[in-house]
C-alpha cells in the first residue's frame, strides 16, 4: 500500500511539473519580454590577418592592436551599483582565422597596494585583482565558457551551464594569457584558439567582462549594471560581432601520455611503465568526440580526508579531467545540492576507494541547434581482487532549447560499475531561467527519474523542484527533491534512498550608506526538513544568520544558531567507536563565525558550535589559517575537531591539513599536501610538481606516501608511489 502512495505522490508530482513548466512559466516569460527592456551593449571583434604575429608580452608594440576594437563602458555593480568605473578599464579585441585575442588595460592609480597572491593555473583568486569573462558561443542564454586571469599571471577557466547555476571549475582549456605590472596600470594580453571552444553558426556571441579591484574591493562590468545578477548569468550579457568564417583547422587533437612509476608497499616494490592517451576529434563546430584508451589519473588531486559523524554517505566531488571535460552537459537532477544526482561520474573506475582500469571510452558532447548531446560510452576492466567485473556502462543525455529561458531533457544511463546484473535509469526534466523576473532573477529546476535494478528485481523512481528568486536585498529559495526506496542509480548518488528534502531560504542583505565601515549586513534562515513519502518528519534542520556583517576591508562576523532534530532508528558510529543509540532527538547549536579579509597576508576563518547533541552535547571548531605573502607561496593550515559526549561514551574527532603550494611562474608550480586523522592514526602526504610546457603539454611528478601509527606508538611507512607522467597534446 505505501508503495502504490508512493507511485500516485509521484505521479502527482509528475503531473504537476509538467503543468508547471508549461503555462504558467511560458506565459509569464511572454509577460516578461512586454516590458522594456535597455538595450545589451555592442562590440565588434574585427578580422585582423596580421594578428597572427602578435607576442603575448604586455607590450603592445604590434601594428595588429591598432586595428582592434576598443570596450572601454565599465560600470560598477559592487559596491555601488550602476555608476560609472573609476579608474577605467579597457578591452581590445581582434580576431585572425584560428583564435581570439583580448587585451586588457587596468588603469591603477594604487599599483603598490594591489592584491598579488596567486599565480599558478587554477587558483581560487579571492581578492586578487584580476579580470573574468565569459562567451555564450551559442546564444542560448544557458552555457559559457568563463575564464580569468590574475594580475600575478594566475590563469583559470571554467565551463557553466543553466545560465550560471551551475559552474564547472577543474574543467581545462587551451589558452594563453600574459599580464605585465606598469607603473599606473596592469595589462593582460590572451589569446584563445577557436579549436579550444565550440559554437554555432551565428556570427554573434554573448559576452561580459568584470574587472576585480582589490584597492576598494570592487567589480566592474561591462554588461548588466545589476549587482544582484552575475556575470556568469549569460543571458544579460552583451553581443559580440565579427564571429564568422572561423577555422577550426581539421580539428583533430592526439593527446599521449607516458606514465613512469616507482611503487614501495612495506618491502615490496615494482617499477612500472604505462601508455595511453585520447583522440578529440570535432566533428562539426559545434560537436565534439573524446575516444580515450587506458586512461590514467595519476596526477588527479588526492581527497580532502573527512571523517563521517553522521549516519548518511560522504559526498566526494569528481576532480578527473576526461569525466570534467563537457560535464555541464551531464549534469542533471538537483541543482546546487549533493542528494539526488541520478548520474555522477565518480561511480565510473572507482569502487570503494579503489581504482577501476578504465580500458576504453568515447565521448560525444556538444550542440546543433536548439538541440544539446551528451554521450558517454565506457568499458571498464575487471578487480577479481575486489570482486568488481568488467563492464560496458552508458550515458545519454540530450536536451532542446524551447526558448533561451526555458529547456527540456532527458537522462538515460545503463550498466553497473559494481555488477554484471543489469541497472537502467531514465528521467525528463526541465529548466527555466531568467534575469529579468519581475525585477529579479528567477531560476526553476525540475526532474523525474525511474530506475530498474536487476540485482534487486526493482523499481523506483526520484523527482524534484527547486526554485529560487534573486532581488537586490533579498533572496528566495525553495524546494523539494526525494526518492523512493527503490530507487537506485547503479551510476548515481542519492544520499537517503526513500526520503524526501523540502528545503527553504530566505535572505535580506541591507545595505548602510557608501562611506561607512560596514558594506552590508546578512540575515537568513534556511530551514530544511527530511520526511518519508507519507510525510513523517525524519530529521530537520533549521539554520539562522541572526546578524551578519561584512565590513568594507573584508572582515565578516556572524553570530546565529542551528535547530536541529534527528529520529535515527538503528544505532551509527561517530567516532572512537562511539555509537548514538536510535531515539527521538532535538537540540540547539549557537553559531559563532569570524572571517578576516582574504585581502591580508595573514587571513584565516575560526568558527565555533557549542551546544546539546542528541543525548548529549559536543564542540565542534573548525579553524583555518592562511599565509600569502607573495604571488610564489601560498600556506594554508586547517584544524577540524568534533569533540563530544553521548551515552554511548565520549569521543573526539580530529582532522588537520597543511598544504604549502609554490609557483615558479604561472607554468611551474609545486602543491603538497599533508593530511591526517585521529580515527585512522594515518598521515598522507602529495606533492606534485607541474610543468605546463603549454596547455597541453605539460609534465607531472607525483609523490604520494603514507604512514601509520601503531598501538605501540610507533610510526611507520605504509607505502609510497613516485610517479612521472608526460602529456604531449599535437593538433592538426
């Protein structure tokens, strides 16, 4: 019987999605376009043959830049809105056949007080002064690729999708950039082959520059004035002209790699050599094909080590550059959240910690049209060792662009990593997304997905809504996403099986008048509540911002408090053994956060909870200190504790983490890692040179060691691997 209430809920829910997203939607987007709306700012990117010989140096001595294009409207959205930018910023672009050149000059009167503390590939700038930008190649409103550059020379890229709401940052490009530091000024000149990015046959973009200042911690756009709708949301960007007749040349990348490893476990040790590589062939601009063969992630960053205290499986993001590559046309089920994700690519060549050979794959990813594809076809070998088979595992994920707010998809994945039994998943879904909602940004995700599990003879299905509101001061959320117990997506994460979340948010940023030390204050609530499908709470949570503040040098404080409710009916392990018994538990947090501006050499987080536990009580500190001095060494130290008392005994849980990460140059860095954690008494240690000769050939030397700590005391190797790896990319 609850199952057959089960499937109507579900039915239900279907029927009002599909009702939902028809409409209503539909005509309020027809509402929408009835109001005026201000014209997107226009540039043109003109064809400059002589482009060809311009050195990325800072200097702008080539005849080629006299011809380019000049942006020069910024407006500053943060702190004040919609002013005009001071000092200037600048943008030139030009185009050749092959690629994209953009220059910017940052005029700055304060060079000495600029941010410079990141200079590798791929850093989180956070206050560095730096510029971004993003190109809708498609003029969907929905996809971009983004990229950044510090003024230290640190470059980045990301892909995003769902007009910003979801972003991609491990995804790599193929790009150059240089930046140079004059005395009233910094300057970046990059160039980005048309073969890294794909795009349509409509000779203009979508496009949007914002320039980072760390002097007064301001942004600048040059599209959309707004300071509530980023600049990742492609849809208010602005148009590009000039992008026909592009040359993508046969579009055929072969990328090898030669991989050396030294491996030591307690005395036993093997030297080993391995081969592999990938073929990218673009079958048109617009679509891409990846076959890979024996592929390898041995320069794949290690895990951040956690320590589960809760009685529901760690979520683990997927860092694997062939799985990031075209992922944001994957990606599909709950938005912003890490509970029912239908596909998830770490189910691929992974199993309980271990490595899954990864023989061969293809995948085919891109756009033609309205319509978007995503394939992704595998062949994983066998673990006799673990018990895992080969296998052939599949995903298919298509989706049509009805208009650029609204899109359908669809999800079909087939195989099991763990099993030669058989697993079918499929689901339909829809996306909505607009920034101009009523004065505000409005953002709406639905999905229904079933599976089909050999190995249990069952079925189940998972379903979702979610949608949020963005305004100036204030910020709506609100949603529900859950699953039946049935359900179960053999390539899939789903955190509680037979659960559903409905969750909420509502956040009002008050702004004081320019001028004064504090920039804005925050106060939120965010409630979430877990029932079963006939709607018996299971836990809740309810967390609340009472006062929040940033200060205009980027010091924040908050204060609130966290209720929380938990009905566990069996008894789970938190730590040294200690098990909370199955009960009905209710409790309060008190919250207290102190952040210090990013800004500073010295920075760092401390946060504070103190309160009852279940049946008893705990402390959790969760501190985090960084040293920057200069764009060559970055340190970061991190102290985790949970420490408490139940009636199944005390316990005390502990993670520390140093990472010490050097750059030579923006080409040449050294990250090391070193984590350890009381409940395994094991210290883990990564370093990794990297050298990026250019993107896409680059090598890699990779340390990872281990060591345990023994009842007696004693601290002893567990094992080492010493690794080189060599990827050389060559293009035709």
């Amino acid at each position: 019987m609850a199952r057959q209430t089960s499937l109507r809920r579900a039915a239900f829910v279907l029927g009002g999605l599909i009702a939902i997203s028809g409409s209503p939607l539909m005509a309020q987007e027809a509402n929408c376009r009835k109001r005026p709306e201000s014209p997107r700012p226009l540039a043109s990117v003109p064809y400059v043959p002589a482009a060809k010989g311009v050195t990325l140096d800072g200097e702008f001595l080539e005849e080629a830049w006299g011809q380019a294009s000049r942006v020069t409207d910024f407006f500053q959205v943060d702190p004040q809105e919609g002013v005009a930018s001071d000092p200037p910023t600048e943008v030139w672009l030009m185009r050749d056949d092959q690629a994209l050149y953009l220059a910017f000059i940052c005029h700055e009167p304060d060079v000495d007080n600029m941010v410079l503390q990141n200079m590798a590939r791929d850093a989180f700038l956070n206050e560095d002064d730096r510029i971004e930008f993003i190109f809708d190649t498609f003029r969907d409103g929905k996809n971009g690729y983004f990229f950044q550059i510090s003024a230290a020379g640190s470059r980045g890229d990301a892909l995003t999708s769902d007009n910003g709401q979801r972003f991609n940052k491990p995804w790599n490009a193929s790009w150059e950039g240089r930046t140079k530091i004059l005395s009233d000024r910094w300057v970046a000149e990059i160039r980005i082959p048309f073969s890294t990015l794909r795009f349509g046959d409509n000779p203009m973009w979508r496009g949007n520059f914002q320039r980072n200042r760390s002097a007064d911690r301001s942004r600048h756009h040059w599209s959309n004035r707004l300071r509530h709708v980023r600049m990742q949301s492609v849809s208010s960007a602005g148009d590009l002209d000039g992008f026909e007749n592009l040359d993508q040349g046969y579009g055929l990348e072969f990328r090898p790699f030669f991989k050396g490893k030294y491996h030591d476990e307690v005395g036993d040790s093997d030297l080993l050599g391995d081969v592999g590589g990938e073929i990218n062939w673009s079958i048109s601009p617009q679509l891409r094909a990846s076959l890979t063969w024996n592929t390898d992630f041995a320069e794949t960053e290690v895990d951040d080590r956690r320590v589960n205290t809760s009685r529901f499986p760690l979520f683990f993001p997927e860092k694997r550059d062939f799985f990031l590559q075209d992922s944001t046309m994957f990606q599909f089920g709950e938005l912003n959240g890490n509970n029912v994700l239908p596909f998830f690519s770490r189910r691929i060549g992974l199993a309980g910690g271990q490595e899954i050979p990864l023989e061969a794959g293809l995948r085919v990813a891109g756009q033609a049209g309205r319509f978007g594809l995503g394939f992704l076809g595998v062949h994983t070998g066998g673990r006799s060792d673990i018990g895992i088979p080969d296998g052939d595992l599949f995903v298919f994920r298509p989706n049509y662009q009805v208009s650029e707010s609204f899109a359908i998809g669809s999800l079909l994945t087939s195989g099991n990593p763990l099993s030669d039994q058989g697993n079918t998943v499929a689901g339909l879904d829809t996306r909505y997304s607009s920034t101009k909602f009523y004065g505000g940004t409005f953002n709406w995700n639905n999905f229904l997905v079933w599976s089909d599990d050999d190995t249990l003879d069952a079925q189940g299905l998972g379903f979702g809504s979610q949608a949020s509101y963005r305004t100036k001061h204030w910020q709506y959320r609100a949603g529900i996403v859950g699953t039946q117990d049935d359900f179960a997506p053999a390539l899939g994460f789903i955190r509680r099986p037979g659960e559903a979340l409905t969750s909420g948010q509502v956040q009002w940023t008050p702004r004081p008048a320019p001028g004064g030390p504090v920039r804005f204050y925050r106060f939120t609530i965010t409630p979430s509540m877990w029932t079963d499908l006939d709607g018996n709470t299971i836990s809740s949570r309810t967390e609340i911002s009472a006062f929040e503040a940033e200060l205009e040098s980027g010091d924040q404080f908050r204060i609130g408090a966290i209720l929380e409710s938990d009905r566990p009916d069996r008894p789970f392990t938190v730590g040294d053994g200690v098990a909370v018994l199955p009960g009905s538990y209710d409790w309060i947090l008190p919250v207290m956060r102190l952040t210090t501006s990013k800004s500073r050499q010295v920075y760092g987080q401390f946060t504070f909870l103190s309160g009852d536990w279940y049946d008893g009580n705990i402390t959790q500190t969760r501190a985090e200190v960084n040293y920057r001095p200069n764009e060559f060494l970055n340190t970061q130290l991190n102290y985790i504790e949970d420490k408490g008392s139940v009636s199944g005994g005390d316990f005390t849980v502990r993670i520390e983490r140093l990472s010490v990460d050097f750059s030579f140059s923006p080409e040449v860095s050294i990250e090391t890692l070193i984590q350890a954690d009381n409940q395994s008494d094991t210290l883990g240690l990564q370093s990794r040179l990297r050298w990026i000769v250019e993107d896409g050939r680059e090598l890699f030397l990779v340390v990872d060691s281990g060591w345990e700590e023994l009842a007696s005391g004693a601290i002893v190797p567990t094992g080492s691997d010493v690794t080189i790896k060599v990827v050389y990319s060559v293009r035709i």
